[in-house]
C-alpha cells in the first residue's frame, strides 16, 4: 500500500478553510500509525532527543551558577523547543542550534507577567511539548516550585509525532517536581473535544496555564481562555505562527495570551 498516497487521500477529504490544523494532523499521524503497524513511529528519536538533552546539562549548569533567574530558567526551557525532529530534517545539526540559540535574548519576553501570575496562583498546569525538550522543562519546573506554586504535567496518552508521554516524562524525571497526569488522547498539540474526561476537568478548572510549543499553542489560541492565565513559550518554527505573532522564524518568545489581541 502507498501510504503517502493515502495521507493525500485523507487531507484532501479533511482540509478545508476553516479545518482544525491540529485535528487534521492527528488525523495523518494516527492513519500512519494504523497504516504502518508501527505504535510508536518516532521512538528511536524520542530516546536520542532525550540523550541529547541530557549533554547539554553541563552547560545548562554552567549558565544557572552565574544567573538561576526566573528569566534564564525561562529561555533554557524553550531553547528545549528546538529539539524536533517534527518540524526540522533528520540532518539538523541540534547541538550548533541550541548553543547559538542559548546565547540569544527572547523576541518577546513578558516574564515580568509571569512571575507575577507565579505570585498569584498556587497552582499551575504545565502543558509539555516533546521529548527532549522535557529534559530542559526540569529547569523551570525547579524554578516554579521555589515560588511555592504546585504543578500538574500533562503528557500525550499514547505516543503522537515525538509528543512527550508518561514514559518520557518519568525518564527525565520530571515526577520529581509535578504531579503527572495524561491528557487521555494521541494528537497534535491541543485538541479539545480529544480530552479524556477526567483531564478535561482538569483543564477547565485550571485558572493558570502554563504552554510549551506551537502545537499547543495552535491547539489553546482556538478556545475561549479569557477567564484564564495563559502564557505561551516556544521557538516559532512555523512561518504562519511567526508570522500572527509578528516575530522572525526562529526567534523564541515568551508571551502572555492577551499579547495576540485575536
């Protein structure tokens, strides 16, 4: 069977004006699945992601002694956004990437208003992104907890493109710092109406949101979360995202929701 064939097949039937990107994607991604008899596609890149976030903890390290602020912990977490081997080739040189990438300044830096909602809130739920990336989320879960805030992760149900699940979350240890829960679901980014009932509970009663990457940050800015604290943190590596965010391909940013006006 030709499986690329069959992906077109789907995304002519699905996409249309007005389509859910993320929906359409999970879509694709869960016929590959299905197509393939392969579960977990990107498996074997999950594990090098995480492999190589952990050599670059010396670094990490390195950078913390001589300023473990709340804005540092901050960029170190989305430099870990870089890791993805969904949105860039197999060939990436990741390691030149995230070494230029730590020495640059976020595009738009709002942690003022986040150390502000850390002041605010006891609680917080902490959307992850991928594999890898996770690695580097540890340094600002460490810095969220010393302001006293309790923190629920969520990771993907079951494996989804190079999505962070369960497996990979306790690999990094991120159970060291936040209660970890699953979202119930396998799609890309946020999808609503995917949530199992108990995390979509847990979602609409959370006043403060804390999103890594742009699948969840695609997924959120579609929903009514006006009532709620939401701040977004990603590398913009898609030029439609970049460009409503009105910043460069590549620039990291940091933002709160009411930033974007939309």
């Amino acid at each position: 069977m030709d499986i690329i064939s069959e992906v077109f097949k789907l995304l002519a039937k699905e996409y249309k004006r007005g389509a859910n990107s993320n929906w359409t994607g999970s879509k694709v991604h869960r016929l590959i699945k299905e197509l393939t008899g392969c579960e977990d596609p990107y498996k074997l890149q999950k594990k090098q992601s995480n492999e190589m976030a952990l050599s670059f903890m010396d670094d990490v390290e390195n950078i913390l002694k001589k300023d473990d602020s709340l804005e540092t912990c901050v960029k170190i977490a989305i430099v870990g956004n870089i890791i993805d081997f969904g949105a860039y080739g197999l060939d990436t040189d990741f390691e030149s990437l995230i070494k230029e990438s730590l020495k640059k300044d976020l595009k738009i830096n709002q942690t003022d208003l986040l150390e502000e909602a850390l002041n605010k809130h006891d609680d917080v739920l902490y959307l992850v992104d991928n594999a890898g990336e996770i690695v580097f989320d540890r340094i600002l879960l460490w810095k969220i907890k010393s302001y006293g805030v309790n923190i629920t992760l969520a990771v993907k149900e079951k494996p989804i493109v190079n999505d962070a699940c369960m497996e990979d979350a306790l690999s990094a240890g991120l159970d060291e710092y936040a209660d970890i829960v699953s979202t119930g679901e396998d799609t890309v980014g946020v999808v609503y109406h995917e949530f199992s009932d108990d995390f979509r509970e847990i979602f609409d009663d959370a006043d403060f949101i804390i999103s890594k990457g742009l699948g969840n940050f695609e997924g959120l800015t579609e929903l009514d979360l006006k009532d709620k604290d939401v701040f977004y943190l990603a590398c913009a590596k898609c030029p439609v995202s970049a460009n409503l965010i009105g910043i460069n391909l590549g620039e990291m940013f940091l933002l709160k929701s009411d930033y974007l006006k939309l």
